[in-house]
C-alpha cells in the first residue's frame, strides 16, 4: 500500500486530497444550512430538526468521524503546502503587483481564511456541540439564544460566516479543477456557482442568528 | 514609421553571479523609438552602458520573434511585460509613455535560479521534458498517415498545448512558483493524442516525479499563469494532467519513479 501514500504524497495528490476534503466540507455545508433553515419554520421546528439530527444516533457518528478525519488531512495538507510554497520563492519580486488579474482576494487569502475558520469550528463547536453544551435542561433555541444575544458571539459568528464565504469563493471552483473536472461547457457555470454559494453561505448561515433573535 | 522617441527610468536587477549578492540599478534610457522592442531597448541602454566601460545588463534571447521561449523578465511585476500573449522580446515600447520608470527583474523561483543579472538557469524545465516529455518509436519509414485517425478537436487542443515555449513566464507568474502549466501542456500534448496514449501513465508521473524533485511550488488556482503566459496555454491543460494523475495513479499499474 506504500504506492498509495506516494501518489498522495505528490504535489498533485496532496492537492487533490485537499480539494476531495473540501468538496467534503461544501456538502456538510450544504446540509447544515439546509437543516438550520429550519428556524424559519419556527423555533419548534428548529428544535424539531435538531431532535432528528441527533436521533441519527450511530449514523451521526460515523459522519461526524468522517468529518474529523476530513479536517485533520485538510489543515495538515495546507500547513505543508503552505511551507511549500514560501519555500519555492527565496527571493521575493521588487514589484509584486499580479497585474495579470487571475488572482483574487479569496484566492489570496485561502491560507488566512481557513486558518480564522479553525479558529471558529473550535468557538461554534464550544458553544453548540451537543458533545460539549448540555442540551437535556435546555433546548437548542434556548441555546443559540443565549450565545447570540452576547455581541460578542455575535460577532464572532457573522464574521466567522463571512470568512467561510470567502473560503468557499474559491475553494469549490478550485476544487473542481484539481479533481480535473475543467470543462469548456461547465467551468464557466461552476465558476459563477461559486460565487453564488458564497453568498448563498454569507446570507443563509448569516441570517440565522438574527432569524433566531427575532424569534426570541 | 512613427519617429516618436520615449525616455525611461529602468530599475534593473543587477548580480554579477548565481552566488553573489544583487540590487536594483537605475539606468536612464533616452531616445528609445517608440517602434523598438523591449530588446532593443535594453541593447540601446547596454550600447551605452558598454561605451562607458560598464559591465552589461545579461539578459536571455534568441529568435527575438516570440517562438523560441528564451527571453522573459519580470517587468512592473508582469512576467514579459505589461500585453497578453505577447513574449518580451515582442513586446514594443510604444506600451511605455514617456517619463515611465519601468523595473525589470529576473523570473524569480527557487528551481529557476538566478544565473547572472536577469539570466536563469531553466534546466529544470529541461528536466521535465526529459523525464517524459516523448513519445517511444522505433525509426523508420514514417507510417501511412490515415493509419491512425486523429480527431480533428483533439488535434486543435494537442496544438494548442504544443504551442508552450518553454519559457517559464508561467512559474514567474505563480505566487507560488508552480510549473504546472508547462509541466500540463508538455504532458498534454501527448496525451491528447493517439500516439501519447500507449506511454499516457508513465509519462504523468514520470514529468510529475521530476517537476516535483525540482522544487517548484504546489498549484493552488491562482490563474496567474494562464493570464501571463505569452502562448495563451489554457489552465485546462492543468485539469487535464489532474486527471492524466488519477488515471495514472489509480488506474494503471504503473508505479511512480524515483528521483534520486
Ligand atoms: S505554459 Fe506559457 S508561460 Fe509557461 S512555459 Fe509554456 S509558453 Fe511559457
Ligand atoms: S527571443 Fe525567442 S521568444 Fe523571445
């Protein structure tokens, strides 16, 4: 099996695992934000869809597992390219400007914005997780109400929100093209579904605690 | 013929050795015609830089007619200047306005290092090509042409990616000096077409294995390179050598070479 650990471990095969990773990430993304809508609903169906969730029992597990599994190659794949990459330009231009334009923001910042996503998993798991927050003397609304009615929560969260958005600006398009699914009838489509994701992202999980909020 | 001249400030990144320390110099260039190239520009500048005694500015060219892949600076930041599709040695001063200062500077990467002023030593991309960069044929009479139909799209894209010179703006493009645009249209070339396909696998890691060994960067879409490139090579390409990688990797039995 060492051929396996090879071929993953070439510039292409670690990029390749990021971009699997990361398709990965854009479904956990898509169904949590379709589940959380639920609160449109109303609080009872929100607390409704959480009680289904974690009824799943087993089959949670193993998702949240393979969710874990799936970050940890993430993050560790990007902390080696990252090093990569610096290393592959010791001296730097004298006039840096990338006039070209194929660069953007979110591609220039992915390394920056999914270390700053980290940093959130780790303040929304503390504050969410049914692993970590007692939820039999409270219910899940009752929860996110608490966490953001406190500003700074709420900050964080909008701001964690946005930064996913930006990582995802780039993240979904680029994955496609690391797989090798580049074609001249669907790039240009998953290209704008990029940028329609994103914001789709931005505005879904980022009118949740307001939705929330006003539902208190 | 225009006749209208331009006068320049050029910052020019100056190293009398791959091992010595180098700095930006500025140089004037005065009366430059508007119809000369960017070239022929520095040929004027060195002109006078050697009347005075000085040491010339190095800087790699050959055909000067945008085919042969050797020329290519960094200029304002934009490897072969400011025009798509356009080599440096293409490139005409008539894109410059008078009073511009213009900071010219060597395609910089670690596996491209500098060999003198705004010289480098590409024999990295050499590398690739001769790990893989080929097709194995027995000589002999050429065969009958209509023996192996070749689609007459997948001959346009094969030409298209054929069309790489080799220059390297691609990897002084990258923010993270990455060859995978060269390495995708060298390996693409083949690929796409019918005599490729026997050797498709082994040639992937092969040219991979090596662009690896060399020390270039890991691509991460930037774009940067397609937008550079003075043959306008397709980032496509790169999706296709992704591809070419998967069924290498997992679909043949081919194993990946070692670099020693
Ligand atoms: S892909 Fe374009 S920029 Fe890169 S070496 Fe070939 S011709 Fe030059
Ligand atoms: S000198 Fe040959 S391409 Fe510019």
């Amino acid at each position: 099996m060492t051929w396996v650990l090879r071929m993953f471990s070439t510039s292409i095969g670690k990029k390749q695992l990021m971009a699997v990773t990361g398709l990965l990430f854009l479904l956990f993304l898509t169904t949590h934000l379709l589940g959380n809508l639920s609160i449109y609903g109303g609080s009872p169906a929100f607390v409704a869809y959480a009680e289904h969730l974690h009824a799943l029992g087993k089959l949670l597990v193993v998702a949240e597992v393979g969710l874990v599994v799936a970050l940890i190659i993430h993050v560790t794949l990007a902390v080696i390219l990252f090093f990569e990459n610096r290393r592959s330009r010791p001296v730097k231009y004298a006039v840096d400007k990338s006039g070209g334009g194929g660069r953007t923001f979110s591609s220039r910042t992915m390394p920056y914005t999914g270390l700053l996503i980290l940093g959130f998993i780790v303040v929304h798991l503390t504050t969410f997780s049914h692993h970590i927050v007692d939820q039999t003397t409270r219910n899940i609304f009752q929860i996110a109400v608490a966490v953001f009615s406190q500003k700074l929560y709420l900050a964080i969260y909008l701001l964690g929100v946005l930064v996913v958005a930006f990582h995802v600006r780039h993240g979904l398009w680029s994955a496609f093209q690391t797989v090798g699914a580049n074609h001249p009838k669907y790039m240009p489509f998953i290209q704008k579904l990029s940028i329609v994701f994103a914001v789709i992202v931005a505005i879904g999980f980022g009118s949740l605690p307001l939705a929330i909020l006003a539902l208190r | 013929m225009s006749g209208k001249t331009i006068n320049l400030t050029l910052k020019v990144w100056r190293q009398p050795g791959a091992k010595a320390p180098g700095r930006l110099e500025t140089y004037r260039a005065e009366n430059i015609s508007t119809d000369a190239s960017f070239l022929e520009m520095l040929d004027i500048v060195n002109e006078g830089l050697t009347l005075e005694g000085k040491e010339p500015v190095a800087f790699d060219h050959d055909c000067r007619e945008g085919i042969c892949g050797m020329c290519g600076s960094v200029v304002n930041g934009r490897p072969h200047g400011p025009e798509r599709e356009t080599t440096l040695c293409q490139l005409h001063m008539r894109h410059f306005a008078d009073g511009d200062t213009v900071v010219i500077e060597p395609f910089r990467a670690r596996a491209l290092p500098v060999v003198k002023d705004l010289v480098v030593d590409r024999s990295a991309l050499d590398q690739v090509m001769a790990a893989g960069g080929f097709i194995s044929v027995n000589t002999g009479q050429a065969p009958e042409a209509n023996s192996l139909p070749v689609p007459k799209d997948k001959a346009d894209l094969a030409m298209d990616a054929a069309a790489c010179i080799g220059c390297g703006a691609c990897i002084a493009a990258c923010p993270n000096a990455s060859a995978m645009l060269f390495t995708s249209a060298k390996v693409s070339q083949f690929a796409l077409l019918p005599h490729g396909r026997p050797e498709a696998a082994r040639r992937a890691l092969a040219m991979l294995a090596q662009m690896d060994a060399c020390g270039f960067g890991n691509c991460t879409n930037h774009q940067e390179c397609e937008v550079e490139c003075p043959k306008g090579i397709s980032i496509s390409n790169i999706a296709r050598l992704n591809r070419e990688f998967i069924k290498a990797a997992l679909g043949s039995a081919e194993e990946l070479p070692v670099i020693k």
